[in-house]
C-alpha cells in the first residue's frame, strides 16, 4: 500500500507542521497546567471508595512495593511464585489498578491489544473479552491477580509513602507514609506511574464556575447518570457539557457523553490523530487455538518484533501500531540494499510518516467533513502526540448536539461563573469536565511525592539531578535492595508499556530469590557497571519521543524540551527488542552480571 501511494511534498509538509506547532508554543510551558492534589484538593479526592480508618503499620515486611498498578501486581506475583509471602503492596487508590483504578470515564479502554496489554492472562486464565478491553474489565483482572497471588493480605491502600530511607544498620528500607505508618522492608520496588499525577489548565476564573467541575480521573457518575461499564449518561439529558481538551482521554469519553448531553462543547486547541480502532469480541473457539503454553510472551514478543526494524515473518496483533513499523519496512524493503544509509532509512521513515497522517487526515475530512472536519485535521508526526484509535469519537461530531470549539491552537482562555470563554466568546455550559491530563515530569522525586535516601545520606534527588542514572533501568548504584520498575535505561518507550513490567518483574524475582537462597543481606548494582550500561545505551541513537520539533505537548515538555537530561530518558540503542533479548540471556546467565551482592 505504502510504495503505491502518491509522493507527499516532505518540505511542505514540515513547513506547515513547523507553522502549526509555532502558533502553540508558549513561554509558561508546563507552568500553565496546575495539579489537582495540590491546588484543587477537594476535586482529587477518591470518589469510588470510601477511605476507612486504621492504625498506623509498625512491622517489618521482606518486600514492600510502592503503587499498586500493573507493576506491584506482577512482581507481586513473581515474589509469590518464588516463595516470598509477606509481599506488602502500598498504593494511594482504594483498590489495585493504578490508572485503570482512577481513570473510570465512560468509554475508557485500552489502546494496545487485550492479548498483550493485560498481564499475566496465561497465569490467570483469563481471556479478554474483546481485542481492546474496556476500563472495568481490565479492573477486574487487576483484582483477579490480587486475589489469586494473596496480594490483598498485606496491602495498604489510601496510603501514599512520604519517605523511604536506606537503614545500613538494620540493612533494609524504612518505608513512612501519610497514615503514620514507619515500618521497614528488606526489599523496595517502585512504580508509582508515569501519568497519575492529574493535571488542570491554569486557567483564570476556574475556581470561580459555579456549575459542575471535575476532572476525566475522578469521573462523577452521581451528576452525569450512567455506569463505567457503559450505562447511558441519563443525567446529561438536559445539561450543556464542556470537554476541555482533546488528547486520548477526551476521544474516549467524547462519543458517550455526545451520546445523551443536550449539548456538548468540544474544546479543541490541538486535534488529535484518531486511527481506525477496528475492535472486535474475541472469540473463545479462536483463543483456545492461541492459548497454547508460552503464547502471551510469544504475542508480546512478537509486537516489539513488528515496531522495530526487524522483518517479523508475521504479525499477530496487526493493529494501526504494527501498521507504521510495516511501512517503514515497506519503504525499506524497496531501497537498494547500497541505499540504506541511515538518513534514507531516516526519510523512509518519515514518508511512511506522512503517508499515514494523510490518511488520518483524510479520514476526519470523510468522516465529519466541512468546515469542522478540516479543524479535527492532525498536523504533525504520528508519534509527535500520542496516537488515538477509534470508530465513534469523529462521527460523535456529525450530532446535531455536538459542537467543536477550535481554538486554532490558542485554547481556553478563561473560565467565568458560568462558562468558558474561547476565541473571545463566552460559552455558558452546566458542566465542565476537564480531559488536562496528567503531568510528566523528568523529576521523580516531584511525581512520585517522596525523595529517597540511600546509602549514607545519598538522597536520589542529587545523583539524578543531572539525569537518571541506572543499571537496566531497574537498578541504582548507591540504593541497595531497591527495584525501580519502569522502562528508562531498559525497552525505552514501547507502545505495550505492560511488557516492560512483566519483563522487569521476571528480573526482580530472579534476584531475589537469588539473595535469598544465598543468604546476602544486600544487593547494588557496581558503580562501574552502571556507568557502563549508561555509557552504553548513550551510544544509541536516542529516543524518537520528545522532538521539540514536534508540536507542544507532554511528550516534548510543552515544547520546551526535557533539556540537557533528556539524553538520559532514552532505552536499549536496538530498541526494545535489544533489550528484552539482552536481559532474557543476563537472567539465563545466572551470573547476575554487574550486581553486587553482599
Ligand atoms: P493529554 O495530556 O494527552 O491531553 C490534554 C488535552 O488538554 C490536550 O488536548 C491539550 O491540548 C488540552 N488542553 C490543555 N490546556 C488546554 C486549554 N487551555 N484549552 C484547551 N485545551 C487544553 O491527556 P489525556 O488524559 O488525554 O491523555 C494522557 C495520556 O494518558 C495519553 O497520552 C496516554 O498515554 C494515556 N492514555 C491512555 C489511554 C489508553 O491507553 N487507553 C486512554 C487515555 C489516555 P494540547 O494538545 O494543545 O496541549
């Protein structure tokens, strides 16, 4: 498809990319956005469980994990199967889950496939109810893997760390929390999100609405009617709805709330790119043919395979992510073996690029049309924002009830007493439901709310004040027993980030079950051997994310770029496949390579 389609002018294309991501740059950057735990308390409060009271925690435990999303879930698992059994899970939420916990908005699902986002099917049995399971579905499994792995026995919920501190006496972490808890672990993992902290614009007047407010995380189902699992919003029937933003969020909630609002406003400052979903219900008769022992590491494996630049003889999920990297070899395949330089390859990739927005684009000009379907036009790289996939969210437009409100890349002005203001316009509405987002930020010590002090006072805050410095990602020089679960300085950015955890979780279990079969106290990656995988991965090409090229936005730091540090935030140089492949024979090695344990 891809080598028979018309050339697109490349230098005019960059032109107009580079013109609309001027008109949206802006000198406040990450500074418009306000927190909502910060600044708007009483909108981040749990609305789904009531918090109960408890006595503060005091005793010591062998592995403490902090957040109960995906990733305390499976390494929780893996430390179960390797024999640790009082595995304690802290997590700020009601109940484990993470962001499928919080994010409950009606139409909410997730965006890879079921087949190789949702964790440990195989162990648990479960098949996915459709390709790209939907937000209740993927809550059930997370407490499916809580109860079948004993996680609930030992967890803390509404709780959030506060401090952690390396006791080199004792040799283990002294974990303290907003609840009054002090209690100590010989082990700590850490995940606690890339995207949970929720974010509001800045707006001014915004606490001034006297309507309904509330941001996509903290849904309010008591105002709007219906259900997280699709029940109508049959409360909108007579209220005025403005969606403020138009990321993956809002392109999920969009089409339900268009649904039954009386009216809806659709406050646009950057249109998102919106691919065909083609989901379908998976079929039990198909799925007892695939579910053959091996066959999620098998999908997930085989995922990477086709985002990379390998020739993958197939490819199982064949979805629009798979779609890009099939381009890109397309083009590839077409070049003379002589031309495959690496600024060929380079524009090879950015054809296919073009080639692919074009069709988005067009696809918004079939779908909605006129003057509205020229505004829901993406203009920039796919993966400058993130890409969205779906059937309803174009055509929730062609409803006499819908509105698009562009704001050619200036946004919401102002929020009034009753309204929002844009392009100079005051649109007075019932309800305001902010879709923001979240906040991204380099700094974990700001994201996670906690700093953490290592061996002899080292806080993390100071070894990476300069950029995250790690071994595989997992491991930091000077904080022993700590397991930081992510994908920096590992896979890098993949889009099926639950692969990175299970395949981290695999190594944390690995080790440990190492040290305590042995009999070590301590575990630390060498000095040497970190700066020798950093040294390693800065010898790759970086990372494709976060251009400043690129139009603003989370992934570029609002265009303003991650600085000096952004090197740093990078993955494996042979991508994610490199580096699956690289940890998969370190851990069949048994030799625990560049770890010291003591
Ligand atoms: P985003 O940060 O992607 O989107 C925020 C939106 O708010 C943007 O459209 C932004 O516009 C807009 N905005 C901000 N300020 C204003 C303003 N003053 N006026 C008008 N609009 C404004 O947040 P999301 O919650 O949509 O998504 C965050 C991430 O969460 C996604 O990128 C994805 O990684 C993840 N996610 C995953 C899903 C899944 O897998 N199923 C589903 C949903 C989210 P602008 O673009 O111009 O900045």
């Amino acid at each position: 498809m891809a080598t028979t389609a018309p050339a697109i002018d490349r230098e005019a294309l960059r032109r107009k990319y580079a013109e609309e991501r001027d008109k949206r740059l802006r000198a406040d950057g990450s500074a418009q956005y306000v927190r909502l735990e910060r600044e708007f308390s009483e909108l981040a409060a749990d609305p789904y469980t009531p918090r109960t009271e408890r006595d503060p925690v005091t005793d010591h435990v062998t592995f403490a994990f902090i957040g109960g999303g995906f990733a305390g879930l499976v390494v929780g698992a893996r430390l179960k199967e390797a024999g640790i059994t009082d595995y304690r899970i802290v997590e700020k939420g009601g109940d484990f889950g993470g962001t499928w916990y919080w994010n409950r908005y009606p139409g909410a699902q997730c965006d890879t496939a079921s087949m190789i986002y949702m964790p440990l099917l195989e162990e648990t049995g479960h098949m996915p109810s459709e390709k790209y399971a939907h937000a209740p579905e993927i809550r059930d499994h997370c407490s499916r893997i809580g109860r079948q792995f004993g996680l609930y026995e030992n967890v803390l919920f509404h709780t959030a760390v506060t401090d952690l501190e390396w006791d080199e006496g004792r040799k283990a972490w002294i974990v303290r929390t907003d609840r009054g808890d002090t209690f100590t672990a010989k082990y700590v993992g850490m995940a606690t999100g890339p995207l949970h902290v929720a974010k509001l614009p800045g707006l001014p007047g915004i606490d001034e609405f006297e309507g309904k407010s509330f941001h996509t995380s903290r849904w309010d189902y008591g105002y709007t009617g219906g259900t997280p699992e699709g029940a109508p919003l049959d409360r909108l029937a007579d209220k005025r709805v403005a969606i403020i933003g138009t990321g993956a969020t809002a392109v999920q909630c969009v089409p339900h709330v268009a649904k039954t609002a009386k009216q809806l406003l659709v406050f646009q400052r950057t249109p998102s790119s919106v691919d065909v979903r083609n989901n379908i219900p998976i079929d039990p008769d198909w799925f007892a043919g695939v579910a053959e022992p091996g066959w999620q590491k098998k999908w997930q494996e085989n995922f990477v395979a086709n985002l990379g630049i390998g020739f993958p003889a197939e490819d199982l999920v064949d979805d629009g992510w798979t779609d890009l990297g099939k381009r890109i070899r397309a083009q590839v395949i077409d070049m003379p073996p002589e031309e495959r330089t690496p600024d060929n390859v380079m524009a090879a990739f950015e054809d296919a690029d073009n080639q692919k927005m074009s069709e988005i684009r067009a696809r918004a000009e079939a779908i909605v049309g006129g003057d509205t379907g020229e505004k829901l036009k993406a203009w920039y790289r796919q993966l400058c924002k993130r890409p969205c996939f779906h059937d309803e969210y174009l055509q929730a437009f062609t409803r006499p009830n819908t509105v698009l409100v562009d704001t050619d890349g200036q946004g919401v002005e102002r929020i009034t007493r009753k309204g929002v203001v844009a392009n100079g316009r005051e649109y007075e509405v019932d309800c305001i439901v902010y879709a923001s987002g979240f906040e991204v930020t380099n700094d974990f010590v700001s994201r996670s709310g906690y700093d953490v002090t290592g061996r002899q006072g080292t806080k993390l805050s100071d070894c990476w004040k300069d950029g995250m410095r790690s071994f595989h990602g997992l491991h930091i020089h000077g904080f022993p027993n700590l397991f930081f679960v992510q994908q920096n300085q590992a896979a890098g950015f993949i889009a099926n980030y639950p692969h990175n955890l299970v395949d981290h979780a695999d190594t944390v279990a690995c080790v440990v079950r190492h040290a305590e079969i042995e009999g070590f106290a301590e575990v630390e990656p060498t000095a040497a051997a970190q700066q020798e995988w950093v040294d390693f991965l800065l010898s790759g090409p970086g990372a494709r994310i976060g251009s400043t090229e690129c139009t603003p936005g989370y992934y570029n730091n609002e265009g303003q770029g991650y600085g000096d540090q952004a090197v740093f935030t990078t993955g494996h140089p042979a991508g994610a496949q490199g580096f699956f492949t690289h940890i998969d024979a370190w851990r069949k090695a048994g030799e625990f390579a560049g770890l010291e344990f003591r």
